[in-house]
C-alpha cells in the first residue's frame, strides 16, 4: 500500500529524507535573490484591461500624471498660512521638490509655480504674473497672495483651504513607483525648516500604495516569525519535547521556500497578494502537524517505542490528513480562475505550497521523530488511564477534563446545540445581508498611521486628495453630431453668400451643391476634410480669374473661421453644459472639479473687467477661442492640454474626491450616469472615467465578486469531494456543516460589526474554506473508524473526546493565539488576517466539536447503518 511504504520509507531512510528536504530548501533559497517585487496594486488588473489603456491613454493625450499631495496646514496663527513665516517655509520647501529625482518638476502645483490672472490696463486686456514669485517680506505681502488665490477658482478648494488655514502642494511624478522615495525626500525637506506652528502632511494614494508596499514587507519580516515563535512555544507548552515540535515549523518554513522558490523562478513577481503567501501557509502547514504530534503525543507511552508510535499514527490519521489537504488545495487553486491575475498567482502557489506541506508531514514528520532517542521518549506522552484493552479510559490534565465534560454535554444536550445552531444560522444570515462591499488603499493603514491621519486632516480643509478624471469626447461618427453641424453650417453659408456670392451665383450655387452633395454622403468624420480639399482646388482653378478669385479668397477665410465650429469644446453651448454638470457633481460627492470650462470663465471675467457677473461662458465661439489664446499667454500656458486635447474634440475634468472608498466613487459614477441621461448633452458625446480612484473600483470589484464566484464555486467542489471521499452523500452533507456554520458566522459577524467586505476579507474566504473543513474531515473520519470498534455511538463519543479532541483542541489554540499578534500591526490586513484567521480556526473549532456530536446523535441510524454488526444492530440506536 502506497501510504504505508511512504511512511516506513520515511522512517527508515530518516537521513535521506531529511537531506533531500535541506536540498530542495536551498534550492529554493537559491531564487530568492532574483525576486522581484511589485507594489502596483494597478497590476491587479490585466495590462489590456481597458480602463488601464484608457487610463495611459488619458495620461499621454493630456499629459498628466500621478500626483503626491504635500498639505501645510497652520491653525495657530490668526491668518493662517497667509503669514511671512509660513508662506517663506513653502516657498523652499516647493523649490526643493522640483529638484527632487523622479518629480516632473515643471508640472509642480504649488504658490509658487502658478499665475495670478488680473486684469490689464484696460478692459479687453489681461495680465499674467506669479503668484508668489518670491517669498513676501511683510504680512501685508503674505495676506494679499491669499486674497488673490481666492479670487481664482481653480485654485480656491485645491491649492488652499477655504478657511485659508491649509496649502497644498501637488507634486507630480514620473511613475508610481517612486513615490515612496520622493516622499521620504520630501520629509527630508521638510526637517530643513525652522519648527514652527506649520503642521504637514504628505498623502495621496501612490504614495499610499507604494508606502503599503514597503510596509508590507517590513511588516512580514516580523509578523510572521513572531506568529511562528508563539506557535512555536505553544507547542512546547503542550508536548514539553524541543527536538519534536521544531519540525512542525520546519514544515512551516519550508513549505514557504518551496512554494515562494517555484513562483519566483517562473519569473512571477512577488505583488501584495503573493507576500502573503507565508501568512498563510504557516497555519495550513502546522495543522496536520499538530495532528501528528499530538496523537504521538498521547499514544507514545502505549507504545514505548517511537518507530511503532509514529507508524501507527501515521497509520491512522493518513487518508484524514490526505483529505483535509485535497480539500484545502480545493479552495485554494479555485482562484485560478479568477479575474485577477495576481490572485491567480496567489492560489496556484499557495496550493503548491499546500501539496508540499502534505507530502513533508508524510515524509519528514516521521523521518524527524527517527532523530529524538528513546531515552529522550522516556517520561515523553500523556499520563492516560487506560482500560484492558489499551482503550484510553482518562488523561490527567485541564484540557483533557474540560473536553470530557464536553463530551457528555454534547451527547445529554444534543437537541439543544442543534436549535442553537439555527438561530445562529438565521443570525448570521441578517448579517450577511447587511455586508457592505467597499475598499479603500489608503485605510489599509492603521487610524494612527501617518498616512491615515494625512488624508483625514487634508480631505477636511481641501476639495479632496482623490483624484479621478471624468473624459468627454464628441461622437463626430454620430449622425446626429453631423446634423447638428451642417444645420448651423446651412445657416453660415447661406450668410456668407448674402454678403459675397451676389456676383458670383455659379459658383456660389456649385458651393451649395457640393456642401449638399458631402452631406448626404453621410462621412461627418470626412466632410471638413473633403470640403478643405475642394475649396483648395478652387484656388488653383480659380487663381488666374480675378473676379472668382476673390470669392475663392473670402471663401478661404470663411472656411478658416470655420473650423472653429468643428472645435466641440470651443462651443458656448457645450461649455456651458459641462459647467453645469461640474455644478451637480459637487452635490453628487465630488469635493471639486476643474476643467477648461472653468479656465475660460476666469479669462473671460478679467477680460471683461473682472466683475463676478462675467465669470460665465462667452456667448461666441471666437470669444471662447480668445479666452483660450490670452491663457496660453501665461507662464503656464501647457496647464491648457491637461484639460483639453489639441483639436478640442476630448475634454478632460478634473475630479477631486474627499473619500477614496469604492461606493463614493461608483456613487459619483451612477449619479453623473444619471445626470446625462436626464440632461442630454447639446452635441453627441462619449464619457469614460480614468485615473487611481477609478481604476482601484475596476480591480477591487473584479477581485471581491470573483472571490465570491471561487469561494461558490469552492464550495460545490469541497461538498462532491466531501462525498466521494466519505462514499456517501449523507456524511459528505454532514462534514461540510462545521464549514457552513463558520462562513455564515464570520461573514454574518462581518455585516453586523459594519467592516467592509474589502481585499483582506476577499482574501480570507479561500482560508475559510480550507480549514474550516479540515476538523470536521478528523472528526468524522475517525468517528468511523471507532464506530467499526464499539457498534455504539454513545461509547464512540466518549471516546472522541479524549485524543481525537484534544489534537483538535490543540490545533485551535495554537493556531487561534498563533496569530493574534498581528493585530499590533500598523497594516490592516494583516490585522483582519489575524483576527479572522484565529476567528476562522475557534468557530470551525467549536462547530466541530459542538454541532457535529449532536448531529451524529440524531442521524446514527442512518450514518452508521452499513457499519453496523447484524449481532450489534440493538446496541448502535440505543442511545
């Protein structure tokens, strides 16, 4: 038999065994220096994912990019920042990050690095100069510069505060992945300056997710070996014998090797959801360990001999420990069809790490215990009382006691455990109902983490540190664009030949034909293009008739004037219409949004003579075109192409955000959805959203449902192995019931405690599955196994609840305190990981141990009809 000539292959060849796993360790290790790591929470989604083409699209076509915001908030003095002091510290300060490696610093937003636009000499002209030049030497100077950045609303809500108490400074970057280091040069500008009232802080969520990134990984070098050195000492509090628990951890740490060795040789890069693979495997691979240990642990002393103890553990718990790990290999490569590419990578490896876990138990658990000396056995194992026939009768100790007592109760109060478990079934299933699906990167930091106290302090003075980017471009394919086009060009053409075509109706007839003629050809896209081609031909057929010629001519520069028509975004009309939609968005969530929009309406009021009535939109074309030509007179004038795309058929808004959380920004999304459908734009248009908040939404969304869509699917799949393995559709129901209870309480503790259902929650439903099941597949198995014995359940659960239990029992403790120092995380995934890990392992536990003994007490007629002894029948259903 396969398992017995594994296991005394182990136990003979122990040396052998041991240096193949210390060589395939090393190998592994061996790949660790090629590791690459990638913080980009982005490349949770394929590179073809559309919003991520949409996305680099934006940023190349209006030339933006990730930005850092640097807050300065003073509220101590009377004028806030607006004071001589303060002004001069941002002032370096913002002269420092320009400097800064991997900044664009032409692109910096700051007091500094924008224009005052005033109006000129005289109406009709303007007048652009620097904001602040050069720091102000009197607190007139410093209280003036806060008037004039108010009288802008571009900046007014994003470059301060309306209280004037807050500046910011928005630092653009060249890639993500530098943001964690410019904002450590940035702290380091910041210790420059003089202490004073400022207080300042640095967020935005590139640098959050990259700051989570190198937090991750610091906080792996620490959590996990602390979570293994109370494992660890657990275990030695329960066997006392150092040479024997080592190698459960050995297991543990091994498993990791092999698992993260093979993923880093396939040339995947490690991501935030793979650094969690450690985390993960520990308490998987120590299960079955414990298992082991514990049941050597109590049956040593029958034995007094370690190579027949450890044969016949193994012996018993092999096909329980094979089924536990099949189950949990299950969960885990389920999320190979995932949606999320680094979740695919996380389950396959985890599932690896799984099979390498199982296939080390089988072979280095025996061949480890070969190295323990029967002298260092000696006063080794439980102190059991045992009847004739070997059976364990009691076991000295508090546990022992406290699962005895167990035992009776569950047989004495079966019928009370299982209504119990109803109601807390239809509890958790309000619960459920109540979850709220939501993520937001930058609250995977603590409440007190710098960068959690960042964000809450900054999205309090200003329009919102999120940003997301809402783009309009004209459907010029669409008919209806192109009607509504040649309408008003009927309209000037007509106009144009009153004034010029009087003395020449041939031409101006052929004009008219040729304009009807491109029209009903019905190419939108082609007819400015085609009409440019016709007038030029014109000309050259026309250039030695002077009479023709001159209508030619005026036609050239009528045509010149119009293609300011073509131009959607130069149109009063629809820029009015995107005014209006900036409006509704700051009551729909959106903190602040800027667009040309906004550009054109403060050019034109300080060409107008600066008076609030005129911050509005010209009512001409050619007065918009004027508004956008006297800004490309600043010193900024490439601030424009943020906004709008060079032929002005794309329009880009700016949209600040106070929350990053999905739902506010998918609620902004639907409530601008809605909007338009209400209020149809004046010309066909299409709009898309792009930039980080957007993006996290897509990945988040796509990573929760397609961990529901496994954890379903995970599900069905453990129940048919449950019954394959168990041959029998009534025990492969029974087993998954401790599985059931435990992702109904959870999940329903989830919804009542008001956590959102986020990654780390998302993450945890594979771990639910797989050890959920495990304690129920030890349970029943070896309730089977005893009943072939006693033909009476009521002495099989006697017997369950001595060394069958304790090694549960164990295995919940260990594991369940394992993990609790996580929770001093500053991470709050490794916190949720913690928590619910330990969560997970108590109440698949108790479920095991409380619900599955009750139940068995009702169903034994029909769970152990075929075991049943034809002599023995009366005695199986008596109690």
């Amino acid at each position: 038999m396969f398992k017995r000539a594994l296991i005394e292959f182990s136990v003979e060849h122990y040396k052998l065994v041991t240096v193949i796993t210390i060589v395939l360790a090393v190998l592994g290790l061996s790949q660790f220096p090629k590791m690459q790591i990638d913080t980009d929470p982005e490349n949770m989604l394929p590179e073809d994912e559309f919003v991520r083409v949409f996305d680099r699209d934006v940023k190349q076509e209006f030339l933006m990019h990730d930005m850092i915001v640097l807050g300065i908030v003073n509220e101590t003095h009377p004028e806030g920042v607006f004071n001589v002091e303060t002004l001069t510290k941002i002032h370096n300060i913002t002269e420092g990050i320009k400097d800064i490696e991997g900044v664009v610093g032409y692109d910096v937003m700051a007091l500094s690095t924008v224009d005052d636009i005033q109006q000129g000499e005289s109406e009709g002209a303007i007048r652009f100069q620097w904001m602040m030049q050069n720091p102000p030497v009197t607190e007139e100077e410093a209280q003036y510069i806060g008037e004039r950045v108010k009288a802008n609303p571009m900046l007014d809500g994003t470059l301060i505060s309306e209280n004037g108490k807050a500046v910011g400074i928005y630092v653009p970057i060249t890639t993500k992945t530098v943001s964690y280091q410019v904002s450590q040069k940035i702290g380091e500008l910041i210790k420059q300056e003089k202490t004073g009232d400022e207080h300042y802080y640095v967020t935005g969520l590139p640098v959050a997710q990259d700051t989570f990134g190198y937090e991750m990984f610091s906080q792996m070098m620490w959590s996990a070996p602390v979570a293994g050195l109370i494992i660890f000492l657990l275990m030695w509090l329960f066997f006392k014998n150092i040479k024997l628990i080592i190698a459960p951890m050995i297991v543990a740490v091994v498993s990791i090797i092999y698992s993260m060795g093979l993923l880093i040789a396939f040339g995947y890069t490690v991501h935030i959801m793979s650094s969690m693979i450690a985390i993960f495997l520990t308490p998987i691979a120590v299960v079955n360990s414990v298992h082991i240990i514990s049941t050597f642990f109590d049956e040593y002393q029958e034995y007094k001999d370690r190579k027949k103890t450890i044969l016949a553990v193994m012996d018993r718990l092999f096909y329980a420990m094979l089924y536990t790990s099949l189950t949990t290999f299950a969960g885990f490569v389920s999320l190979a069809v995932a949606p999320i590419p680094p979740t695919q990578v996380f389950g396959i490896f985890v599932g690896i790490g799984i099979a390498a876990a199982w296939l080390l138990t089988m072979t280095f658990i025996p061949a480890s215990v070969m190295f323990i000396s029967e002298d260092t056995l000696e006063n080794f194992g439980a102190k059991v009382q045992r009847a004739t026939d070997g059976h364990e009768i009691k076991e000295a100790g508090m546990l022992a006691n406290i699962l005895d007592n167990l035992g009776r109760f569950t047989h004495q109060r079966a019928g009370l455990i299982l209504v119990l478990t109803l109601i807390v079934a239809i509890i958790s299933a309000v619960g459920i109902f109540r979850i709220n699906i939501n993520d937001n990167p930058v609250k995977w930091f603590d409440e007190n983490h710098d960068i959690r106290v960042a964000d809450r302090v900054l999205n309090e003075h200003f329009g919102g540190t999120y940003m997301a980017h809402l783009v309009f471009e004209a459907d010029r394919k669409n008919q209806e664009f192109f009607d509504s086009y040649y309408q008003g060009l009927s309209g000037r053409l007509e106009l144009f030949i009153e004034d010029f075509g009087e003395y020449q109706p041939e031409l101006a007839d052929e004009l008219q034909t040729q304009v009807a003629k491109l029209y009903k050809a019905g190419q939108g896209d082609l007819f400015h293009e085609k009409m440019t081609a016709f007038i030029q031909d014109w000309e050259e057929q026309y250039a030695d008739d002077e009479a023709a010629s001159e209508f030619v001519e005026e036609l050239v520069y009528f045509w010149d004037d119009e293609q300011l028509y073509t131009e959607t975004f130069k149109q009063p009309a629809v820029l009015s219409y995107i005014a209006d939609l900036e409006d509704f968005m700051t009551t729909a969530g959106a903190g602040k949004s800027s667009s040309v929009a906004t550009i054109v309406k403060k050019v034109y009021q300080e060409l107008r003579g600066g008076t609030p009535e005129y911050f509005a939109i010209p009512e001409t074309p050619n007065a918009v075109g004027e508004s956008l030509i006297q800004y490309q007179n600043s010193h900024r004038p490439n601030d424009l192409w943020h906004f709008v795309n060079t032929d002005y058929s794309k329009i880009n808004i700016w949209v600040q955000l106070k929350s990053g959380d999905n739902q506010d920004m998918v609620h902004l999304e639907q409530q601008v959805d809605e909007y338009i459908r209400q209020n149809p734009p004046p010309v066909p248009m299409n709009h898309s959203w792009a930039g980080l908040t957007y993006i996290n939404v897509v990945w988040q969304n796509k990573m929760v449902r397609g961990m529901l869509d496994a954890l379903s699917s995970s599900y069905v799949v453990v129940l048919i192995m449950m019954v394959i393995l168990f041959r029998s559709v009534l025990w492969g129901i029974l087993s998954m019931i401790p599985l059931t209870v435990t992702i109904g309480f959870i999940y329903g503790f989830i919804g009542f405690i008001g956590k959102d259902y986020d990654m780390p929650v998302a993450i945890l439903s594979s771990l639910t599955l797989g050890l959920s099941v495990d304690f129920a597949i030890h349970f029943l198995e070896r309730s089977r196994e005893l009943y072939k014995e006693e033909q009476s359940w009521q002495r099989v659960a006697s017997r369950m609840f001595h060394e069958p239990a304790r090694a549960i029992a164990r295995n919940i403790i260990v594991i369940a305190l394992g993990f609790l120092p996580l929770l001093l995380s500053q991470l709050v995934p490794y916190q949720t990981v913690g928590f619910f890990l330990s969560a997970i392992m108590l109440v698949s536990g108790v479920g095991t141990l409380f619900i599955l003994p009750a139940a068995i007490k009702f169903l034994q007629k029909w769970l152990f009809k075929k075991y049943q002894q034809p002599e023995n029948t009366g005695s199986a259903t008596g109690n």
